[in-house]
C-alpha cells in the first residue's frame, strides 16, 4: 500500500519542492476522502403519525353516528410500547425478538397515536367521547389494552404489520362485552410502508369498535 510517509523521492529534489509535493499529495487524499464520505451520506430521520382522518369515508362506513358516545379510558400498552420507537421483527430469523427502525419513529407512543385516532374518528363520524365526569351512568365505558404494535419481515422483501388489542366494554361497572382484536395487513419492505399499513390497521379497529359500541347504545 502506498504511503506518503514512506515514497521514495530523488536525493537532488529541492526540500521546497519537497514540500509542495507532499502538500499537493495531502490536498489530493484530503478531497478522495470527502468525496468518499458524501457517497454514503447518513439516511435521513423520519417521524410518522396516523394521518389525516378522511371524514365522509367515516360517515359512510358507520351508521346511526348520533347514537356513538361514550367514555374512553386512556389506553394501556405493555412495556415494549411505551417509547416512540417504530418496531419489527424478524419472523425469518428471530420473530421472538423485538427491533427497532434507527432513523424512523412514530410522533408519540402506539397508545397514544390510537387515543387521538379514536377521538379523531369518532368526532368525524358524528360521535362524541366523554370523560368519564361528562358521562352518566348509562353511557358505555370502553377500556383498551394494546399488546402488539409491529411490522413482522416474513422475508427480506416482504412484511405485515400486527396490530393485537384488548378491549373491554361495560356500562355500570356491568361487563357487556370482551373482544380480542388482531390485524393483520400487509406492509412493504421499510418503515414508511409499515406506518401506512398501520395506519389502516388502526382504522380498521376503529371502524369495529364502533360498531360494538352502537350495538351496546
């Protein structure tokens, strides 16, 4: 490998010439090094949300909007949730292991995003979610438990996000229904593809809650 501390230069060159040469040598090494440094530049970081919320495809996909109200409990996520990472696994190699995207993240914790999606869907349809000070006693307590928030790689090309839920209904402290949600969509190949299919998956689940809750009103 060449070295400039150690070529061989001719015993009658001047040391001032010496001198350029070796600062015409650095000036080289110093520019091929830039210039393979901006070949590989550092990937952008990314933030995701849920998106806009379409409000007339809502409307149409839920009757009987002025009926939809109830009380919201804020949502419980596992421990793995509860942090703005954007998560995946490996189901080729490793599916019990959990991963997160270095350079994309969601805008707030999984529990969160749905809280407001919830709130956003409901209010579009025509809905209205209480507290639980606003609420009488005869209006439908909705708590939810969100257990997996993630876009698994079945292969390197190809993936799914897995959106798996609790939810528990009642009215007056009376348990009306339990119901274990789990979605499947699919999702590309990187995490812009995975925050769009989870963007549906949710809105899927929504869409299905709503429904329970006009069936209980």
């Amino acid at each position: 490998m060449f070295s400039i501390l150690s070529a061989d230069f001719p015993k009658n060159v001047s040391s001032r010439h010496l001198r350029q040469t070796m600062f015409g040598l650095l000036t080289l090494f110093a520019v091929v090094s830039i210039s393979a440094c901006s070949s590989n530049p550092t990937p952008v970081k990314q933030q995701f949300d849920l998106g806009p919320v379409v409000a007339a495809q809502i409307k149409q996909a839920t009757p009987a909007p002025a009926s939809l109200r109830f009380v919201l409990a804020d949502i419980q996520a596992s421990t793995a949730l509860d942090s703005q990472a954007m998560l995946y696994r490996l189901q080729y190699d490793n599916a019990q292991q959990l991963k997160a995207y270095a350079y994309a993240r969601w805008s707030m914790p999984p529990a969160q995003l749905i809280q407001q999606r919830v709130k956003q869907q409901v209010s579009a349809a025509g809905g209205l979610v209480l507290q639980r000070n606003q609420a009488s006693a005869d209006i439908p307590l909705l708590q939810l438990e969100l257990d997996e928030f993630s876009q698994v790689f079945s292969s390197v090309s190809n993936s799914h996000v897995q959106l798996n839920m609790r939810a528990l209904m009642s009215k007056a402290g009376k348990v009306l229904r339990h119901r274990q949600f789990q979605i499947q969509l699919p999702a590309g190949n990187d995490a812009a593809a995975g925050a769009h299919a989870m963007q549906q998956a949710v809105d899927q689940l929504i869409l299905e809650l709503q429904q329970d809750i006009l069936q209980l009103n």
